[in-house]
C-alpha cells in the first residue's frame, strides 16, 4: 500500500513539473511577440505581457476556487484546453484583420488582428494562472512542505527556466531581425508547438492519477481568503510576488528591447540570445537549487540572492555604455551580461517567496494558492510601468524601479517572512 502510494506521488510529481515547463513556454512569448508589435505600434510593446498578467488579476481566486470545488486535476485539464484557445487566438491574428483598421490611437491607425492577438494573450493568461495555482501548493504538499517542499518547487522551476530559455531564443532565430514586414506568421510555429505540448500535456494529464490534497475545510472561499489574510507573513508575501515577477518578467523583456532597439543587423536575434541567456541563468540557479534547498534554509537562499542581484543590477546601472564587448559578431556593451546574470538569483526567489509565505498556514493554504496568482498581475504592471519609465528617460535608468522591488524582497526575506501570528488555528 505504502509502495502504491510512492509510485502514485511520484507520477504526480513529474506530471507537476512538465505543467511547470509549459508555463514559462507560453509566457515567454509576451517580449519577443512585443518586439513585432512594437515596430508597427510603438505603444503596444509591452501590451501582450500585460494582457497575459492582467489575467491574473480577474483568474486568481477563481482558480483558488476552481481547487476547492472540482479538485486539481480537473483543474489542470481546463486549463490546458483554455491554453490552446488561446494560442490558437494568438496565430488567428497573422492571418485575419490586419488590413481591418477599427480605431486610431494618437495618429496611428490600430488594425483589428492587434485587438485579435491580444485577446490571446488574456486568455493564454487565464490558463497559467491556473495551471500556477495548481502546481505550486501541489509540489510543495508533495515534499512534505518547509526545505523539502521548496526542493520539489525549485526542481519544476529548473524545467519552467529551459522553457523559458528556449521561447525567446527560438523567436530571435525565427525573427532574425524586427523590420516592417516582420508578423506574427513568422513566430507561427512557436503558436504550433505550445498547442501541440497542450494536446499532449492533456491526454498524458487525463490518465495519470493525482493525488488530491486535503488541507481541511476552512469554510467559504471568503472566509478562506480572509483567514489566509490574517497572517502577516502570507501579506507581506504576497507584495513580495507582486515585485518577484515584475522583476523576473522585467529584466530580460527590456534587455530584449534595449537591445533590438540598437538596430544593427540581427539585433532582435542577439537581443532574444540575451535575454534566452537570463532564462538559462535561472535554469542553472534553479537545477543548483534542487541540491541546495534540501540543506540550507529558504530564508538564507532569498537573502544571499536578493543581495546578489541588487549588487549586479547596480553594476549594470553605472557601468558606462560606451564599455563593450564582441558578442557574435557585434560590439554590445558590457552591462547586459550583468543583467542576465540577475537570473542566477531571481532563479530561486518565486519558489522561495511562495515557500516562506504559505508556512504554517495548513487549511489556508489553497485560499492563500489564490491570492499569489492574483499578485501575479505584477508581471504585466511593473514591466509596463518600468516601460513608461524607459520611454520618458531611457532603459538604463528604468531598472531603478527593479532595484527598488528587489531591496523590498531583501526585506521579507530578512524580517517580513517570519510567522508571527502561530496562534490562528490551522487545523
């Protein structure tokens, strides 16, 4: 009984980590799509990132929902049908309504396939933040919650970073470089792969057996999500959520503008290399973590990284433009390598966060699921306000705004993720 068992977590823990790999996989396709956009709508570059994110928002409690009432996988397979709507949304627009102009912002005529594409995106984003609240308290209850728990979630992120390294960097070669004629037909077989990995995902999803975890019943779902909130760490965690992924969504998405913006021949492929090479630092960051969290706290890890990063995204701030160096053929200037080093310590910090911030809550923790995917909204907001800051002075100056967000995770890591309120029952 106890070997059936075993076999049945263990399914259920590779079946959570291939879930996690998608995830970076349709999510990553916001920056380079955003580059396409961009050339023809100077104002619409960051606007598919911030669709697919504002979707959590509108999708994160429901899905916190969506567990209680018909249970993780059933969850797990409407998400992957709503996954495939909605790349499927994202290609419809290369091939219909471009020559439809419906309105016109400032002095720029807005073809109906931008409106097209980004309904794709919400709706791209209703499905990984569902698939997000399934699989992260799914991995953690799995490892038994505390190092271990946090163990298992860094080892579905080592698979969510490989993703996340491949989307841009395939994009960039599809691309090559953003000119006038440049569409979305021509990141069309990326559109292909994501629907065929859904596909899959379903029928593999379908016939494999999860265990459905039972944290107790904690009432309705506001009286879940009010008792979850009563808990000063989880709040303090969910601002921290909110900055991580403006932060960990930020970094390469500007990186991949700064540099396509330089123009030369071939940017967008060098500009999607770099920022495939930050996702490539989490991959590692990630995979080193599968054999670090076992053994050293999650509080020593987010505090060591969030240090790290500041560090390296201050090098980047003040080291001069004009100090280059031969990247593939071009002269690029040194400080994107600091800014795709930050994904070594951005790499642990979402499983971090979401570890320190749900311990101890026991039949809060689905309710709790729920309120980090609706933080996840960060990941539209602050790159499309950081975005606003890049257009008013420069890009550089914009990752001020991440340095702020990082010190802020410097602080729950230090002070703000200790559980202070061990007297609310959890039972």
């Amino acid at each position: 009984m106890t070997q059936t068992k075993s076999n049945s977590n263990i399914v259920a823990i590779i079946t959570m980590c291939f879930i996690f790999a998608m995830i970076s996989f349709v999510t990553n396709m916001g920056a380079p799509f955003g580059n396409i956009w961009g050339f023809k709508y100077d104002f619409a570059a960051s606007w598919g990132n911030l669709m697919n994110f504002t979707a959590y928002l509108f999708m994160g409690i429901p899905s916190g929902l969506l567990l209680k009432k018909i249970g993780y996988k059933k969850t797990a397979l409407a998400a992957l049908v709503v996954g495939i709507i909605g790349l499927a949304l994202q290609y419809f627009s290369s091939i219909y309504g471009n020559d439809i102009y419906v309105n016109t912002i400032g002095e720029t005529q807005v073809a109906l396939n931008l409106y097209i594409y980004l309904l794709g995106a919400l709706v791209c984003g209703f499905c990984v933040c569902m698939l997000n609240t399934v699989v992260n308290p799914m991995l953690n209850m799995l490892g038994g919650g505390g190092n271990k728990g946090n163990q298992l979630i860094q080892v579905g992120g080592t698979l969510n970073s490989l993703t996340a390294t491949l989307t841009p960097l395939l994009a960039g070669v599809l691309v090559g470089t953003v000119t006038e004629n440049t569409s979305m037909s021509d990141v069309s077989p990326l559109l292909f792969i994501g629907m065929a990995v859904f596909a899959v995902s379903f029928c593999i999803i379908y016939f494999v057996t999860i265990p459905e975890p039972n944290f107790g019943d904690s009432g309705s779902l506001m009286d879940s999500i009010k008792g979850a909130l009563r808990f000063r760490h989880l709040v303090l965690g969910v601002i921290a959520i909110f900055f991580y992924v403006g932060i960990e969504i930020g970094i390469p998405m500007h990186l991949n503008f700064y540099v396509t913006n330089m123009g030369f021949e071939g940017s967008a492929a060098i500009g999607g290399t770099l920022a495939a090479s930050y996702w490539f630092m989490m991959l590692i960051g990630r995979f080193s973590s599968t054999f670090i969290s076992g053994k050293v706290s999650t509080r020593a890890q987010m505090t060591f990284v969030s240090t790290v990063a500041l560090c390296l995204l201050l090098a980047a701030i003040f080291l001069p433009e004009s100090t280059t160096m031969a990247f593939k053929g071009h002269e690029v200037p040194v400080k994107v390598f600091f800014l795709a080093a930050c994904g070594l310590c951005t790499s642990v910090m979402w499983g971090g966060i979401f570890n320190l911030a749900v311990e101890g809550l026991g039949k809060y923790t689905e309710a709790a699921s729920g309120v980090f995917m609706m933080m996840v909204v960060g990941g539209g907001l602050m790159p499309w306000l950081q975005d606003v800051i890049a257009k008013a002075s420069d890009t550089i100056t914009s990752y001020w705004l991440v340095v702020a967000m990082v010190a802020y995770i410097l602080f729950f890591s230090l002070i703000g993720s200790k559980n202070v309120n061990k007297d609310i029952p959890v039972d």
